[in-house]
C-alpha cells in the first residue's frame, strides 16, 4: 500500500488529473494520489472506459470522465472545467503492435502519446503556474531501444523524454517540474500479447536483473515521489522504472 510509504494526507487539498488513469499504471497512479488525499479525475478515451472504471471496486478515485486527447479543442474545454489543478499525470496511451509501419497508424500513435500529452500540457499551463505544481509524464524503457515492431509507439516515448527535458526547462520560471516516468515491462493490458507469448515473455524476464514482471503500483510508488515534496528540486528527469532492464 501507497499509506505505508507515505503519509496518509500527503495530497490533501491537492487537485489532480491523470489523462489516460481509468485502467493500467494510469489507474494506479490515480488510487495512490487518492489514497494521499487528493482530490482526483481521471479520463478515459471513451464514455464506455469511464464507466467501466466507475464499476470496478478497486476504483478509488472521484471522477472519471471521457476526453480524446487528440481532441484540442475537447481538451481545452475539459481543463475549463478545474477551478485549479496542482498535479498532470499524462498517462494516456495506445500501441498497434505489428501496425505502426503503415504511417497512417504510425500517426494515429504520435498523435495520441506524444502530441495529447503536449496538448494537456499546454492546456493545463496556466493553472499549474498558480499552484505552483507538476506533471508527470510517460515515456517507456523503449525512449532508449528500437523496437521493430512498434515504431510509432518508440518514436512517441523518445519524443516524451525529450518534450519533458523541454518543457523542465521552458515552465522552470513558473516553479512547475516537469518529469516523466519510464516504465519498463509492466502488467497492463499494452503487455498481455508480449506475456501470452513464452519466448517473448522469457526473453524480457531473463535480461530483467529483477526477474520478474513490473506491475502498475511498482511505477505509482515513481510517480508519487516524483509529485511530492521530496522531488521538490527535481526536474526534467526521467525516472526508469524497469526492475533493471536498461542497466542490463
């Protein structure tokens, strides 16, 4: 549990929203802010995904609601909505494994995981300047590898670490940290094609010094830090959360 690292009211009156958090490592960064107090909305690409997330027992966050973060204009209305906002977690995501090569899907990758975190970004600006906040953005261990069967999903995540880098320096002035989390060989529903095959499955475990799958409370407890008080002086990191695999 998240309360046994961290104080129970480590969020409270603290406001958050994770693009992306209605299941995976977004859902889990969501519970763990809540867990901490915080006041915390998740969105979900489709009405559908919200609801789902609503239904679920392991759900603890306030709000889930629907946004297309490809959407500017949707996304622009969505933060309209926060009087303020003191936490972005960009976990919004999809990968088309075996498909990205056609560069019409290539773009559709780009456009939701790199570009919809730009636009939240931008988007959520103004009210993390008056809160003095943060974000927390995704990238993956494959900022650092090619990967040959998802190039737009490769592209987008080096493309995150480098707009976090940018962004750590741009907001800097406005006492906003910029981060990212970069998740290695997690347990979410991207992963289960790569866990449903056993040579794949061995290949990742037997180069992960840690032998094992990550799970979604393995990178919240990274996310969280990177929200607190004890990451107060850090920014534009990106923090590898992969039991090992790219030190290997």
């Amino acid at each position: 549990m998240i309360t046994a690292t961290y104080q129970e009211d480590l969020f409270r009156d603290k406001v958050a929203l994770v693009s992306g958090g209605t299941s995976g490592i977004g859902a889990a960064i969501g519970n763990a802010l809540a867990e901490l107090g915080a006041s915390v909305t998740v969105t979900g690409a489709t009405p559908a995904e919200a609801e789902d997330a609503h239904e679920r027992a392991s759900f603890w966050v306030e709000h889930a609601a629907a946004l297309d973060v490809r959407n500017g204009a949707a996304v622009t209305a969505f933060l309209a909505g926060f009087a303020s906002l003191d936490i972005l977690v960009n976990c919004a995501g999809i990968i088309r494994r075996g498909e990205e090569h056609d560069p019409r899907v290539f773009a559709e990758v780009v456009d939701v995981n790199l570009t919809g975190t730009m636009r939240l970004c931008a988007g959520a600006r103004p009210l993390l300047a008056k809160s003095k906040g943060c974000i927390v953005n995704t990238a993956s261990v494959l900022a650092n590898f090619g990967g040959a069967l998802v190039p737009g999903y490769s592209a987008s995540k080096g493309g995150v670490a480098q707009l976090t880098k940018s962004l750590a320096i741009a907001y800097a002035a406005e006492q906003i940290r910029v981060n990212a989390i970069a998740p290695g060989w997690i347990t979410t529903p991207l992963t289960q094609a790569l866990r449903d095959d056993p040579a794949r499955s061995d290949a990742i475990l037997s180069r992960t010094p840690f032998g094992r799958w990550g799970t979604p409370d393995d990178v919240a407890g990274a996310a969280i830090f990177l929200c607190s008080p004890a990451a107060s002086f850090i920014t534009g990191t990106i923090l590898a959360v992969d039991g090992g695999y790219t030190a290997a």
